[in-house]
C-alpha cells in the first residue's frame, strides 16, 4: 500500500504543477495577445491620421 499512496501523491504533485504551468501560459498568452491588438490598434490609428493629412 505504500507504493501506491507514493505513486498516488507523485501523480498530484505533477497535476498540480502541470495546471500551475498551464494557468502561467494562459496568462503571458493574454497579455501578449493583448500588446499586440494596442500596437495594432496604435498602429492603425497611425496609418488613418496620416491618411487623413493626405
């Protein structure tokens, strides 16, 4: 039984960081996603001013 009980506690603990892992990458993800729509939103606003003076 005592193997067992380890195995069992190895295979939470690597849950555990794999979930940790994964919140860590949903969060970068979203901010990188959301630098890139700011420079694509500066960088069209950009491009309509100068348009614009045109």
């Amino acid at each position: 039984m005592g193997i067992l009980d380890k195995v069992k506690r190895l295979g939470q603990k690597g849950s555990e960081k794999s979930i940790e892992f994964g919140k860590k990458g949903i969060e970068k993800g979203a901010e990188l996603g959301t630098k890139g729509y700011e420079g694509a939103k500066e960088a069209a606003k950009k491009g309509y001013e100068k348009d614009k003076k045109k």
